[in-house]
C-alpha cells in the first residue's frame, strides 16, 4: 500500500511517455504524407521507432539542459517543443520561410532553440565537440544530450570527444540511436561489433543499454538514470531500436530504408 | 622583453579581460607552446592562473568543434596551436560547423580566437610544407583570418571586438626572431605552359603576401599585390592585370611570394591561370620566393591603399 502512490506515479509517467510518442508519430504520419506532394522537398529523415526515446528525455529533461542533435531530429524535435511550435516544425521540414528556422535549416538541421536545441548537424560524428563546448558554459545542475548513431560512433570524432569529455568532466549524455543501419549497409555488413560498454568503462564514463522492445518503464529508468548520472562523469546511452520504413530486399532480406518513410504504418 | 613576451602578455591580458576560457595542447609545459602560454600560469610555472586555463588532449578536432559550442553559447574562448597544419585535422568543424550556424547573428555569438604560432615557417621536413596561410585560406575563405608579423598589430587585431571565430597566424620569422636563408629563384614553368621567355615579353610581377584584410591596396609598375588569397575575385584580378598585355600574345608572370611551398598561392594560382587563360599564346609563369620580411617590404613599397 506504501508504494501504491509511487506506483501510480510511475505509470501516469509511462502513460504519459506513450501518449507522447503516439503524438510524435501522428505528426510524422503527417509528414510522411506529404511526400507525393509536387516540390515535396523529400526525402526527409522521419524516425518511426525512435517514438518512445525521444518522449522518455523529453519527460526526464530539466530545465536548462541543452540538445545537440543529428539528421534524424524530428522526433526530439517534436517531443521538445511546445504545442505552439509544432505546425512550425512540420513547415521547416518541408522548408517553409513559415518553419521554425525560416525554411532556413529544413529537416536535416532544424533546431528549436526554444526547447533548447542549440544545434543540429547532418554530419556523421560532427555535432559531439560542438556539444562538448556547450556543456562547459551550463549551469552544474544542468547537462547537455547529444545524440549519436551507430554510424557516427565509428567516425574518429566519437573517441576523441569522450576522452576530451571525460578529461574535463562535462556533463553530457549520449545517445547512441543503434538502429543496425548506416544509409543502407547493416553493422555486420560494414564492420565488426564495437562494445560500447567496455569503451565507456575504459574510459571512465557511465553506460547504459535500453534493449529493443524495452518497455516504456525501462527506457524511462534508464535515461532517468543516465541523466541524473551524467552530473558525475558522462554518459553513454545505448538505445537499440529498429527505425521503420525500410524494404525486404530479395538479397539481403529487410533493408532500413534511410529516410525512415513507411507505405504502410507498421504497428 | 623579446617579442613572444609582448605577445604572450597580451594573451593574458586579452583573456582576463574577456574571461575566455584558455587551451591548448602543452599549453603549460614544457615550453608554453613557444612561450604564448607562459603569463597563464601562477608563480610556480605550472599551476593554470584559472580553472578554464587548461591542457587539452591531442584533439585539434574536438578542440576546435568545443569552443564553437561555447561561442554559439556566447562565452570566449581562446585555442593556442603550434602549427597551422595541425588545423587541418578541424576542418570539419572550421567548415561544416561554421556554415551550419552561419546565419546566426554575430551579436549572439562569443569569440572564438585560434592563434597559431607556426604558419610560415616550413621547417621539420616536408610534410611542415603545408604550414602556409593560403592552402589554408584556400579551404576556409569564410573564415576571418589575420597574419601577424608585429607586437603591436597582433595586439590590435586581438583586441578588436569581433564575434564568431577568427585566427591569427603569427608569422614564425618575426616571432622566433630568425632571418630565413636566401632562396635560389625557382622557375617551374616547364610544369605549366610555355616555357620560352622572349626578351621582349612584358613582365607582370604578382606580390603575394598578407595584409590585415578589408585593407585594399593599389598597385604601379605592373604589380598587383595580393590581399585575400581566397578571394573569389583573385584570378579575375590577375588577369584583368595581365590582359593589358594580350596584344602581344606573351607574357611572363611572376609570382613573388614569401614561401618555398609547393602548396603555396603562387603554385595554386599559377596553375589556375594557365588553365584559363586563353588570350594569349605563350604564357610563363615563375615563383620568385622570398623572405616574409623582404615581401612585406615589397608589398608596402608597391602599393598603396585605397
């Protein structure tokens, strides 16, 4: 009976989480629509299946914490802002002077400075330094997350940075979005496995792992975790999921199809 | 005190006043990169005078890409490089950071200053052939850069109230204080186009060289100094200087430039030139490297600003 109000607590927050990520979906459903439009300016990176994270940092965030995103941003995007700001999100998507940056960034650097997202790069590997560099001006109760994928840890940027991270003991989390894919080649197509907890550990820098299929109430535990770790010593966050949109190819069987466009919304 | 000190002083000073965050590889010991550190540190020569006074790790990428993020952050922050070809290995960030917050309005930004000890000083073999300013310039000509051959201007240009990113290369043969050997005049011709010289062929000689930019300097007895080697403009300034001469069908170009680089403008150029020029039917083009110090004076001698 003690723990009941706990307990109610943790699942008005999960279903807080989902609704959230029911509401990312549907507006990237929207756009997802708009891709037969003429001048549509597609392809777009959507994030089907990166739903459920981006709705867990959004509700374990603090005020004044920042966010350094990649290419597929929408759905931080999306989970960050305000109800205000949304239309303008799905405008600068589709590079509208009415977007959230004027139609200035479209969809692959769109940043809501607003919510805190401070900067946004299509570069594999580039947006970490930059947020290294952001995390020294916050306040000591606050903390950046930057967001990786399991491309962009193979760049030489990510070793460098969570070495130089560690040596200034910046404050960071990094999710590592490891949806298996780089453009269209798999991990075991393009490379060996890299153990990211046995990285972080020889580093001196804190991991956690969200496994796919993981239920709202882990991933929430988990970022909730990492961010109030991430005041000690930085933060890897290995989150695996699948990002939908992809094909079955004859050869190869399913493919991730980059953009993350589905034909059919796979539920 | 020798010309470093003044130099190092107004680090110190420029990062006080600023409260700029302080780095650098080796910053500290063993020589403070040249002495450029050495007024950062407390009595016993080690200690950082300040806790944002640090020693990076060997990451010119990372480094630089960090005080990006805190310039978009609106703080300082001042990066000490030993040689401009270690910024090479930032060219992400110096490139695809800077563009990505281009439209950023310079009034939200800090300062993001790199000063660059080595920048014409091809020493320690070959692959220091690339410490030259212009292949530099030639990647990154968004960027604000200003080269320093004296105390007084590197203090001005420090001093001056910009926001975003600049980088001042120090000219190593003023700041080590050292003459460079003469070189032997270098005619690589034969690499480009024609290479008979008539005795009669007008001569156009181009001073290659560095001034603080946005200084525009004009030019007589067929000289034409260069100001902005990444200039878009450049080779249509050459060539509107050589064109004069197309009536004759031949002239010779000298480039005069302070370098023996093969990466230097003058080679860059050069070969542009021969590539798109087609007024002419024999058109030799030579470097004639000197000295920075004779090359400052040439330029300075040649040409008078606008």
């Amino acid at each position: 009976m003690r723990n009941e109000p706990r307990n109610n607590g943790r699942i008005i927050e999960q279903e807080k989480a989902l609704v959230m990520a029911k509401i990312i979906s549907d507006h990237m459903k929207t756009l997802n629509s708009y891709k037969y439009q003429v001048n549509s300016p597609f392809p777009i990176h959507l994030a089907f299946g990166h739903e459920k994270l981006a709705a867990c940092v959004a509700l374990k965030r603090k005020s004044g914490d920042k966010y350094i995103l990649t290419h597929r941003n929408i759905h931080f995007n999306l989970a960050l802002s305000s109800e205000e700001d949304i239309n303008k999100l799905l405008d600068e998507s589709m590079v509208k002077e009415t977007g959230i940056n004027n139609g200035v960034y479209g969809c692959m650097t769109m940043r809501n400075q607003k919510a805190g997202i401070v900067y946004t790069s299509s570069i594999l590997g580039n947006n970490l330094s930059v947020g290294l560099g952001v995390a020294s001006t916050l306040d000591k109760d606050n903390a950046v997350w930057i967001q990786m994928g399991d491309g962009s840890i193979e760049e030489g940027s990510f070793c460098e940075g969570m070495i130089f991270a560690k040596a200034r003991k910046l404050r960071v989390i990094l999710i590592i979005e490891n949806n298996n894919w780089s453009l269209g080649s798999s991990i075991k197509e393009r490379r060996n496995k890299f153990d990211l907890k046995k990285f972080a550990e020889s580093i001196g820098c804190g991991y956690s792992l969200s496994l796919k299929n993981s239920s709202i109430g882990t991933m929430l535990e988990v970022i909730s975790n990492a961010r109030l770790n991430s005041l000690n010593e930085p933060q890897i966050v290995e989150v695996i999921l699948q990002t939908e949109g992809g094909n079955i190819d004859s050869r190869r069987g399913y493919v991730s199809y980059h953009h993350g466009i589905v034909k059919e919304r796979t539920e | 005190m020798r010309q470093i000190d003044n130099i190092a002083s107004s680090i110190a000073d420029y990062a006080f006043k600023t409260n700029a965050s302080v780095m650098g590889q080796n910053l500290f010991k063993p020589s403070y990169i040249s002495g450029l550190g050495k007024y950062l540190v407390k009595e016993d020569g080690i200690t950082p005078l300040k806790s944002n006074y640090f020693d990076t790790t060997n990451s010119e990428l990372t480094s630089v890409g960090y005080g990006i993020g805190r310039m978009i952050e609106n703080n300082n922050t001042i990066l000490v490089v030993k040689q401009q070809d270690f910024l090479f290995l930032a060219i992400d960030q110096l490139i695809n950071s800077l563009v990505n917050i281009i439209d950023i309005p310079s009034r939200d930004l800090g300062t993001f200053t790199i000063i660059c000890m080595i920048s014409d000083w091809p020493y320690e073999g070959t692959q220091a052939r690339s410490n030259h300013i212009s292949l530099f310039e030639s990647l990154c000509n968004h960027l604000r850069t200003y080269y320093c051959h004296d105390e007084k201007i590197f203090e001005h240009t420090l001093n001056q109230s910009n926001k975003g990113v600049r980088i001042i290369f120090l000219s190593s043969e003023y700041t080590y204080e050292r003459t460079p050997a003469k070189y032997k005049w270098q005619d690589f011709s034969n690499n480009i186009v024609a290479t008979s010289i008539e005795d009669k062929t007008p001569i156009v000689n181009i001073l290659v060289g560095f001034v603080p930019r946005r200084e525009l300097r004009t030019c007589s007895n067929n000289a034409v100094a260069i100001i902005e080697i990444g200039s878009k403009d450049l080779l249509i300034s050459i060539i509107n200087a050589i064109e004069k001469y197309w009536e004759t069908k031949n002239v010779t170009v000298n480039f005069i430039e302070a370098s023996t680089s093969k990466t230097s403008a003058s080679y860059e150029l050069a070969w542009k030139l021969s590539k798109s020029i087609s007024l002419f039917k024999h058109i030799s083009v030579r470097t004639l490297p000197v000295g920075t110090r004779e090359n400052i004076a040439l330029i300075n001698q040649n040409t008078s600003e606008q």
